[in-house]
C-alpha cells in the first residue's frame, strides 16, 4: 500500500500546493466571519424575515468583490453574490435562518436568552457564514492563480419549511450551474454518499358549524372533532407504513373557546420517507385519512400545500472531491474550557454518544439517510450537489436541539466553521481546477437520476409563503 | 267526588261482575302457569332456539283448547295459538327467550347457575306464560258468557334482538287483528301512554389485508384499525346528537391472532331515539363513520343489516282499557320472606329507589319514553297496541341484570305475573264485551300515525337471522 | 273566578298606582340607557377589560345620585353604586363583557363588523344598562315615596368565564344583601324557577419532552399524545354520564412545530350538570382521563382551575315577585321593520321556532335548567336571588350567536331592555314596599339550600384571572 | 485464489468422505421422512395439540433405535430421543405445530382444504421431520464411525406461541446440552449470524359494571373502553419507540352483546424489538397505556403473562460450522413443473422478489435480525446454539402466509427439508468428529452473553398454557 500512496501523493502534489493557498485564504478572514456567525446567532431571524442576517452577509461578500443580486424570486432576504464568469459555474449555499423557541445561551445547560424566542439550533448562522467565508477565499485563489470560472454564493432563505431554494429553481436561478458544493453543521466530520428524508407537508383545515357547546351540541359539528378523528387515524396509519417513514403534527388551531363548538381547526402535519415515490403513496393514505375524519365529523377539510422537499441525490463524483477536500482540510481540538463545555453538555444527552470528536474526519461511500429534510435536497435533483457535515456541534447532539443552539454560538461552533470552509474552499478550487471531474459529476448525477427528474408540489407561479414562520 | 264514583260504580257493576269471573279464572290457573314459567327460567334458550319454551307454551294451551299452529314466517318457534271466531280479534303476546351471559340463581347476590350461561335477565320467561295464562282464562270467560270474537296469542320468538314479530308481520300474520295488548316484566305496575326508542342495529364488517405483523406490517391493512378508527369517530359523535340518543356496540371479531395483520374485523352497533325519522338522520353519520373507517385504514366495509325495531306508537283508547283493567286488578304483598329478598336485592343496586312497590298501582297519561326496544313497536304501528308493565322486579331492578334473572325466577316474579295477567283478562273482556272501544281504538290508532306508516329497514323477503343469537 | 279577581285589583290598587310612577321613571330615562346600552355594544370589550363600559355605566349611576365604588375585590372594572341606607337592601346586577370573535352589524346576515373582533353575543350591554335604568328609576321612586332601604348597583364583570361575581362574593360585597332581582336577555319575557348549570373547567396542561420528530421521534415524549390520548378517553366518557351533562373543549395549545415532538400541549375544557354534586364526580373521572393521557404518553400532567360556577338556586318567593312584575310591565310589539328584521333573522336559524312573540309575557313555576352558566348562580347560593328573561333577541336566537350579537345592538334589544328594566323597577319597589317578602324570601332560600351552603374551586385567597379572555 | 482451496480440500478430504457417508444416509431416508413431512401437514394440528404429528416422529425415532422419552415438563407432545452417551451432547430442535387459519393446497392460488381450520403456514411439518431425518443419518454415521458422544433430539411442541421450549429449559432438560443445531424453513439456503426479534405479550383482561346500554348507560363502565383507550394510547406510542419495534394486538374479546355495557373484555397483544432489554422499556410503557386505559374508564385491569421469547444470541462457531456444512450440502434445482408452480407462486406475491434461488447457497457472518421471534431463542441463551433457513418456500414468500402453507406441501418444500437434513448432518458429525470446536462455541457463547444471563417472564413453576391456540 506505502507504494500507491506515495505515488498518489506525488501526482497531486501540485495541487495539493495550491490549495494550501487557498487555506491560507480562509484562515486570513475566518475570524472576521465567525464574528458575522455569531452576530446572526445573536440576532436570531425565522425564515423569510432574516432581513439583518441576509443583509450582513450580502455587505460582507459585496465589500470582497462580488456581484451581490438581491430580493429574488419574489422573497426579499434571497440573494446571489456572483464573481468570475464562464464556465464552469460551481455554486455554494448559505442559509442562515433560524427555529421558533430555541433562544439558548452559550451555556451546557438549557437557558434562554429570551423564553419562547427564536434560536439558531441548526446552526445555520455558521451555515451562511461559512460559505461566504469559502466563498471570499476560493475567490481570492482563483484571482491569484487566474482559475477560470463562475463562482456563486446562494443566499437561500427559509430552509426551516418556508422552502426558498424551490422559489429560486422555478425562478430558473439554478439554470446555468454545474456544480453544488454544500454543507450543513453536525456533530462530526463526514463526508459520504448520505441522503436525506423527502418530505411533504401542509395545513388540513377542517371547517365545521359552531354551536353553543352547551345549549346546542347536537346542531354543532365540530370542526376539531375532524382534526382528532383524522389524527388518531394517522395514528393507526403508522404500523402499516415502512417503518423509516416519519410523520408528525401539531394541531396548530384547535377551537377558539371551550363553550363553542369549533366551527374551525387546523392541523400542520409533515410526513417523510427516504424514498420521495414511498412518500407519494403515504401521502394518499394520509389524504384519506384527513377526508376520512371530515366524513365522520361532517365538516369540510381543505388542504394548503406546505412544505415539500425531495430526499438529496448524492452524487459520486462530487462526492469523492469532498472526502478529498475534508481529508485535507482536517479537523481541530478542542481547547480544555471547550472539552469542558462538551463533557458538561454530553451529560445533557439522553443516550450514550457514538459519534466520534472533532479531531476526526470520516469519509466513505456510506449511503445513508439522515433523518431531515431539507430543499438543497431539490438542488441536487437539478444540479450535481454534493453535502458533507462538519462538526459544529458536541458530539452526539443535534440539530434543532437547545444544544445545538449553544454550540452554535461557541467557539466550538466556530471552529467547526472553519473545517467546513476549508473543505469547501479546497473542493472548489479543485473543481475549477480540473473541469473534466465537472463533466464526470454531470455523468454521474444522469446515472442517479435513471431517467426521473424534479417534481415537487409547490407550483411552479405560487408565491413563497413569506409569512410561513409567524402566521 | 265520591258522588261520581258511586256513577260509575254503578254504570260498570255488571261488567266487574264478569271481570271478577275472568279473575276466577286467572286464580285457577295461576299455579300451573307460575310453574311453566319456572320450568322455561331453568332451562334458557336464546333467540330463535327457544325450542323447549315455545312448546311447553303451545302444548299448553294446545291443551286448553287453543288452535295452535307453528313453525311459522321461517321461524321453527314462532306460532300462534287462537280460540273463537269473527270480530273483534284481540290480541295478546308471548315471548319467551333469554338473554346471553344472564344466568343467575334465585339469590340476591350475583351467582350465576352456569357462568357465562343464558339466563332470563328481561323476565321473558314470565311474559310468555302471564299472557298465556290471561288468553286461558278469557277463553273460559269468554265461553261462560258467550262472548263473541277471536282470542289469538302470538308466540313470538326472538324479541331480544331477532325480531320475529317483524317477519310475522311481514308475512301478514297479524293482518286481522284489531287490537294488541301486551304488557312487560318490570319494578312497578304501571299503565301509561309510554313509548320505547326506535333502535335499528347491524353488523359493520371490515375487509383488509393480512401480512404478519412483525414482518411485513406495512404491507397489510388492518380491518380492525377500519373497526377502530370507526368505532373512535362515533365516540365524537356522541356530543353532536340529541342527548337522549343512545348509541352501543361491541367489537364482536377483533382478530384471529396478534401475530397477523387482521384481515378481518366486525361491529355489532346498535342506535337508538325516540324518533325514527331523528335516528334515521343519526344512523347516516354513523354509517359515515364506517366509511371513514374504511377510507382510513384503506380497508373495506359492509354493513350487514341487524335488528330495527320502530318506537312504540301509544294507543289512548286500548290505555284506557288497561288502566281500568289495572286498577281493577290491584297489586300484591311481599311475603316477610320476599320483603327481605326484595331488601337484599337493593343493597346491589347502585342509587337510591324510587320506584313504587308491588302492591301499588299508577295509571296515568304520561308520554314516557322507556329505554329499550321491542319488536312489539313494530306491532303497534300496524295494530292498535297498547302495553303495561307489572312488578315482577324488585324496585329499582332494571332489564338485562342478573337482578332481574333473580326476581324473574323467584315467587316475586310469578306475583308480578299474575298481576300481568289479570289486567291483561281484564283488558281483553272489557274489548270483547265492548266492541265499540276497539272502533274508537282504531280512531285512536290513525290519529297517532297522522298519515304515517310502518317502515322496517327489515326486508320483507329477508328470511329471519335464525343464528343471530349463536353466531 | 271572576269575584276573586276583581278583590285582588281592589286590594292591590294603591300598590299599583304608585308602580306606575316608577313605570313612568323608567320611561323618562330609557332613550339615555338605550344610548349607553349602544355605546357598549360599538365598543365591545372582553372580560376584565370591560374599562368603558364599565366606566360608562359608573359615570352614569354617579351622576344619578349613587354612591360608586369601583376598583373592587383585585378587578378594575368592578364596581358598586349604592343608593340610600338600612335594610332591606335589595340589589341589581349588571354584566358588561363582551364574547371573543362575535363582532356582527346589525344586521340579519353574518356580517362582522371587524372579523374575528369580539361582540355582544350574549347581550351584557343591555344587562348592565337595563339593570343601571332600574336602577335609576326605583331610586326616583324610593326618593318620591320615601321608602325605606338600600339600593344596590351591583357592576359584575367577565361573566363569561372570568367570574367577578365570585371574587366579590369572595371579599364580602354581598354580604348585607337581602334579595337579588336579576335577569338575561333572551328571546322571550319569562319568569319562572328556572335553573342554570353547573359547570367548572380549567387548562390540563401537559408537558413532555421535545425531540427532532423525523432525527429521534423515540426520545420524545409527545405532550400532545397525552392531550389526544385523554381527549379521546373524554369521548368514550360520554356515553357513562348522565345525558343533561355537557364536556366541551379546545386544544388551546396543539404543539408550535410539526418537526419537533411537542414538550407542551393544553386543553382547555368545561363540563356542566345541572346539579353541582352529580358534576363533582364526572370531573375526578375527567381528571383521572387527563391522568391517564399523562400516564400513557410519559408526560406530566398540571391542571389549572378555571371557571366554576354553580347551579342558580332558585327563590319561590322572589320569582313570585317578579312574575307579578312582568305580568305588570308587559312585552312589547315589533314595529313593521323590526318584524321584518326578525322574519329575516328567523330563516337563519337551523331548526322550527318555538318561542312565543315579544308581545307575549310567560310566568309559571316550571323548574327548567337553562343550558348555559353563570356565576349568577354562585351569587344565588349566598342571598336569596331570582332570574328572568326578556326578549332582548327575535325568538328563536340563542346566547352566543351571531344573531344574538345582531339583536343586542337593535331597537329590538332595546325594547326588550325596557321590559328589563320595568320588570325589575317594578320587583325591587315592591320588594321595599313589603319587607316582609323580603323575610318569606330569606325562608324560601333556606329550604332550597337544604342545609347545604355555596361551595367553589375557585380558592378564596386566589387572583382574578384578569388575562382569561386575552391569553 | 486456486492454490489455497486446493490445500483446502486436501486437508479437509478425510472429512469430507466421511460426510459424504452422512449425505449417504441422509438420502436413504429422504423419501420416508418426506413422507412423514406430508402426513403431518395433511393433518396440522395446533400448539399443544400436536398428538399425531408429535407421535409420529416418535414413532419414527424408537423404531430407530433413539431412546424416545415423552409427555415432558407438563406437556403431553414434548419429547427427547436420544441416542449414545457421554459428552458431546449435540442437539437438534423439531417443531411440528400448524397455524390457526392457514389451510391451504398445494396451488399457487389461495384455496383452502378447509376454510378457518389450521395450515403448515410456518412448514413446521418439514422442521420437524428434516430434524428427525438428520438425526437418523447421524445416528448411522456415529454407529459406522464408532464418534462418541450423545445425540439428542427435541421435539419441541407450540413453538407458535406456546413456548415449549421454554418449559422444557424450565424444567431443566436442556441442561447436559452442549451445541443445539437448529433450522427453520425460508425462502432461501442460507448461514450467517442473524438473530430473531424478542418478544414478549400477553392478555389484558378489562373488568367494567355492565348496565343496559340504553336504560343506564351512565351506571356502567365499559370494558370495552378500557381496552379502545388503551389500544388508542398505544398507536401514539408508536412513533415514540424505535422503529424497529414492533406492536401488534387484537381484541379477543370486544363485548358479549351490544345492548350490555361490556363488563369485559380483552386485548391480546404482543411487542417486539431486537434487543430485551429495550423491550422491556417499551413493555412498561404498554403496561402504563393499558393502566391508563383503566383508569380513564373506571375499569379495572388485570394482566395474563403470554408469550415470552427471547432475540436470538448467534453462536459465532457453529455458525461457522454450519456454513461449511451447507456449503457442502448445496442447494436443488427445480423441476419444470416445480419452476411453474414457483412462478405462478410468484405473481401472487406483493413486490419484487430479491431472495437467490434453490440453487444458491449462502454463507456470511452478516448480524441480521429477522422479523420473527421464536423460543429457539431462548435455547439460545443456555446453550450454544446455531440456526440457519433452508429454501422450502419459493423465494419471496414469507412465513405465516397461504403461499407457505402451499409450499411446505409441495415436492419444493421436501426438497428444502432435504437441503436442512444435509446441513444438520454435516455440521453435527464435524462436531462429534472435533470436540475441541464445541469448546470454541462455548468460549463463543460466552462472549455474546457478556455477562448476561438467560430471562424470561415465563415464571419457573408455571404450567404450559395448554389450550392457548384454542381458547
């Protein structure tokens, strides 16, 4: 084996040179980005109203030299930020939107900043910066080096269900790309061949006739009893769908007063499936039961397409540039406060921990699901996309947890940060690099799809629903 | 007032001369019928296998000079049993069958003979044989004085639920009769102008697709999730339906093993209302709950019609009738013996009693509406009926109890029996002697039905569920 | 018949000249309270932020030569105006509050004025002006006759659920009262021994642990399912109450995103019978429902009390004084349009109209349970109290409906206000007339109360839940 | 590659003559026992009930000469054969109970013999007999060879629920037990270290107050209740245990008559999970579910411990030893008619089919965990013990299925039983012939137990549920 090494190493040393340079980038701005990381975090925004977080980053990457076009596809915080031109155009991603109720302190414990506020517990305040730190440096190396190519940061909003990157594809922004390099925070450094859930989801109205619940209930029909009926029955649903399907729900409208009967209730529900064709037929029986509990309540439902992301199409080639990058990029130690910081949340977590520390970079060609969702996962039926994790967060923590909220807004979840820019940065500068592996990507997402191609149920004229997270 | 009464003493001496001979004739007979009645309480037979009971009552009369013929409407059990000839035809009323799981000694605490047996908990035993014993004697009073007209009983199996009243009147047998008087077991003695519910019942049948439930759970389709999702929005809608509205059921197949997928599951549910036309309104909804049932769990659904029995349309005149017949008749005496059974009988009892003891007799006007259902409103749809209960309970004791079993096998039930008797004898010549109240009955009659007629969910070629009651 | 007539007018004469002039009272300052009645009607506010109605009605008795006290028992818009000194004191009642989302135009279609705005459904702005006109006009009475007493204003709010009367009660406001003459609109001039039910309700609150609903669904524990699972066991409860009960209930709070397990859920739930007993054992069956969710989905369960009110105890003696009353003051006829107004009203409602017309005055001593609530009925418990009802409303029209919402801002309601406020003039005269009713009515309420005595939830050291209607 | 599996074959020759030897015998009695397999599946008889099939493997055995010991630990169709003595004890398990309501022909079409009567679903009919058929080959071979050491077979009645095995461990017969080989009819010839769910179940027994359903259904408490709350509890749990997990029930007893509240009723219901311990959590979670279905319904609840079997705990050595053996054994191949009657099998089956044909044979150390549960299981957990499947059905047709109890009447399902018959051979001989490999097994054990020691719920002195599969 030492022979093929060193033979491979010597065939890459050339570009293993240049991208140090491009490490060397990211490091001469990363503080300055992860100070923008942690003013989103700081200023934590729901989806569609980041209006100061997109706002920072476009000033950040408008001030390094790129054309930054904003208010697209009809969604005032979605931007672009475009340098370079020609062939090839390889894109990165930034959110940077953040969950209701996870207002969290940088502390192992759970405390929020302000009860019941919104909080970056997915990390996307490092999700937007990290790009555009990537973003800074490939643009720097490719201006030392004159690579040739389009580089483009997509500013996406609304990941958290508002669903913008599905307004940016029908709005055709995607169009003239080759390659999407993206990532999102986690809790080790992984590069594989990884998925993730499609989803669906919508709001089921149930609309019914109100009565004096006391005087009256025979002449009321309640529109609450269609919700419960259609509930339970989603319920019995569950040991007949395979069993990696998720579906879940609040009842986000459930009457207005307890001596009414409910002329009206709501129900937010979202089901998931590896397999977005699974999905379609779950769906259907999620329907009937829906129309079912309309039947037996005699009341009308109404169903309002929410939510509806495609399950990410790996792809191989993609891939394998990331792994590469990553190996390169390496990961980091903790400084004994944050090893602290860790031990202190890791007591927090409920089970024991498998994942391995932040001093590790696993790469392989895994296939597995993780269990979100996600509309990169729509990208990456349009464009080869490839997606790695970075450790941002303790080990063992997740996404959409007050943990990860904390970490978010660590040192920890800054130096994450940093390992996913350079992997980015160095994927990147390999792709412009070597335009063939762009074609090879092309080749290698025509053989994933087999002949399919996107579809989704948001309609290609609605709007986005800018109003999605607060309503 | 007195000066009224003494009118009318008076005006009716001769006819309370003759009704003291009818009595007569009930006293001679009282023994033997008392203990047909025990002989039928020892041995219960289900709907439509009262084969031992219904001979015993048609050898009986057979005996005392009655026509007897059986096997009748596709019903081996059901017969009638007739004496005289030409108008008026009066009728009187025979069941005779017990109820599942009621078996019950002679004891005021719950014991039953056989555990799981049937047992005479609606006091059936008793009612066939009080109406045979009231059709012996007003045979030989009518025979002493030479009254004119027909006497029939109608043995009529099945009341618990088989309706064999319905397919006797589907096959004309009461096409003839002129007017019905009936009577029930019950706590009191009691004539009024009371109702019973309509009831319409059957059995919801759920088709899925077995899978084993470990290994392939999501390729089956649960029937008893149908049952289930089915039976859950019926529980909704119990709040949205007239409170005097009373729905019921079993899961009478809830699966053949835990191990399978049920591919098969069945309701047994039965509505009730005081008004028909109200219930057929309920019946729709709960049907649509079946569907939902079906639509829910992807399963299919049958309904497979079971008992429907029509409300009680009360008759004035025939009330009338009996409510003189009752007054006249007079109550009973406990014994010391049965004063402290009737004691012990009470403490099982779960509130406090109210109602009046055996040796009292109410007759009023009331429009009550009793509980249960009885094939007998099918009856008084098509013929002048009116109906009474006597005290063959202990106060406070309802139908279908192990209390009732109790009383309906001991000296109280037979007391209460002869009283049953008595009014009916009494009742019955009154009609005879008087032709012209059986005119004014049928005045009565069309006045209550106010243009309406009899209508069964029962098909009138449908053959009678012989096995309901086993099955 | 007619001698004893004619007696009685003779020997009532004198009494019923001088009611004339507190009928003449009324008159003069009717179009003063009809005017206040509307401003409260445009201006509807909820209960505990009653702060101008409740300012408008204090200004107005002030102004009239009462004695205000406002600011009561922790309530703001709590107040009393008191008119004279010694005994009797005879009080009146007036409500205020509005009802949540019944904004409407006066007009016989639904039309809001704000959608989703509160309105005057249940008619309190009449209620308080009417009792406020009485008020008023008895007190020109007592000042031209020189009659002897207290007269007291009693300004009650957040009826609808908030129960100022029982923190009044509470801190002894009602503590030297003899009699309470209340009323309600509705849809006919009625008198009788009418009762209310009792009701008591409150948040079960659960709470679980939240989870990513696609990542780890297994780590939470879903305070919802615990809300679902004991709402559906409240179902199946329906059936094994007494049918006069009533549970009624919203989810208040359904979870905040489908994608996490939510670690809150809240019911908000009422249940009423007519007797306060009965109900205290339905709801420990409620409770151990809301224990079993807990139980079946791990979460914990907190209930938080709410409204409690009591059955209204009804006073013989008063009630006879105020169906005297009413058959004094007599109903009112619809003018051309306000027939056609009602004729309009009357084709949107669901079922065939029983009641009788304005015009027409019905006084008996029926024992009827009204549907609804009211902590009326807690006062009724602590002094000898009768209730009426006038035709506020076109017939037909319940409390709580848009139509009754319509009605209380008409030249309608106000006529019915009128018949109100003669009604309780004429009762509340009387009453300082005859002290000795005041006496009969003491024993009346005696033999009601049966040795029993008020009882509530709602601690006595507790605060007004002065957020209720706004949380 | 060629060069290693020719020193392979040259050392293992010796072996591999002498198992030809056993292959030899086991094709002598190929035809007899395939015989055997028939009539016990021409006439299946359930758990516990097994008289004729039980005996006739007997019968087979003593006539050849194995010491035939019956009617063990309770259960009349338990028994040993054993033949020799001393150490090894190698043991080989057969199972001969049918399936409720699997009554099939040999037809690639759903056709039963007998509608609702038993079928070999599971192909215990060729268990059983593949086991006896090796044992005696074995037999023959140690007496040619002069191989020390006892051979024993179980006859292992209602594996199918019943747990025999579970008795028999319990009664200590297992206990001089060094190896058990063990096999189970599939869809395919295969080896590898799977394990099989653990399960465990039972009878939730409700216990109401029964009351006329419409007279007083508010003096019962519904069985029935407590089971549907429970049930309905338990669909929420669903998505709140692992996914692996599987929960199945009916309700076995729903009501005895729709018009009595139910006073009992009951629910059979069985969980499973891939590891015991996980499953306990899961249980008392159940357990708290059936508790809270008690509580909110007023019922009480009682449990009735069933089914208890443990995950399987594979046995890295014998499974080696038993991949070599089918290795050598081999598949078959299918005749044509056998290929058409596969093929029809086929198109009746719901998805695609992966399994590898007859022909195939495979052999890997992959850890898979089968959906089923069985009491080999818990031999497992006191001794070494290794289980593989044998291709008796047509690949993709699954336990438990019309189209198994098709196939293990069918020449296929024989030739299935011979493929096991070779490999138990083959594999017992190698470890009569190495003893130092039993040692490994047990070391191998010892790892897998880690310290843990066999469990179950099945209490020590309980007696076989006898009449389980027929209650």
């Amino acid at each position: 084996m030492r022979l093929r090494i060193l033979l491979l190493t010597l065939a890459t040393a050339g570009a293993i040179f240049a991208q140090d340079d491009v490490l060397a980038h990211v490091a001469a701005h990363a503080d300055r980005f992860g100070e923008i990381s942690r003013q989103i975090w700081e200023n934590p925004e729901l989806g569609y109203h980041e209006t100061k977080s997109s706002a920072l980053l476009q000033q950040e990457l408008r001030a390094n030299g790129f054309d930054v076009k904003n208010d697209l596809a009809g969604m005032p915080t979605a931007f672009t930020a475009t340098f370079g031109s020609g062939k090839p155009v390889i894109a990165l991603m930034g959110e940077f939107d953040a969950l209701p109720g996870l207002s969290q302190k940088v502390e192992p414990k759970i405390d929020p900043v302000t009860p019941g506020a919104p909080g970056h517990g997915c990390g996307h305040n490092l999700l937007g910066s990290a790009s555009a730190l990537a973003a800074v440096a490939i643009k720097e190396e490719m201006q030392a080096r004159g690579l040739k190519g389009t580089l483009r940061y997509y500013g996406t909003p609304a990941e958290e269900g508002g669903g913008g990157k599905i307004y940016m594809l029908h709005a055709g922004l995607f169009k003239d790309v080759d390659a999407v390099l993206a990532w999102h925070p986690g809790d080790s450094n992984r590069v594989n061949l990884g998925s993730l859930l499609a989803n669906n989801g919508g709001r089921f109205r149930f609309y019914g006739v109100a009565a004096h619940a006391a005087a009256a209930p025979d002449k009321g029909r309640s529109a609450l009893d269609g919700a419960m009926i259609m509930l339970n029955a989603v319920e019995f649903l569950r040991e007949h769908v395979p069993q990696e399907t998720r579906i879940h729900y609040i009842i986000s409208n459930g009457g207005a007063a307890p001596n009414v009967v409910p002329a009206f209730a709501e129900v937010n529900l979202v089901a998931r499936n590896p397999d977005a064709e699974v999905l379609d037929g779950i769906w259907e029986r999620i329907m009937n039961c829906a129309r079912a509990g309309a039947l037996a309540s005699g009341t009308r439902m109404e169903f309002v397409q929410g939510t509806n992301y495609s399950n990410v199409l790996p792809n191989d080639t993609l891939s394998d540039v990331l792994a590469r990058a990553m190996q390169k990029a390496g990961g980091y130690q903790y400084t004994p406060q944050e090893k602290q910081f860790a031990d202190e949340i890791e007591q927090t977590l409920p089970g024991p921990v498998r994942s391995p520390g932040p001093d590790k970079v696993t790469t392989d060609k895994s296939e597995t699901v993780g269990s979100a969702s996600s509309d990169a996962g729509d990208v990456s039926w349009v464009v080869p996309t490839a997606q790695f994790i970075a450790a941002t967060f303790v080990p063992g923590v997740g996404a959409h947890t007050w943990q990860g909220a904390a970490c978010a807004g660590s040192s920890i979840g800054r130096k994450g940060m940093v390992v996913a820019a350079r992997t980015l940065a160095l994927g990147a500068v390999e792709l412009f690099e070597k335009p063939e592996e762009v074609a090879e990507a092309h080749v290698a997402f025509q053989k994933r799809l087999a002949g399919r191609h996107w579809s989704t149920r948001i309609a290609a004229d609605s709007k986005p629903p800018l109003d999605y997270a607060v309503k």
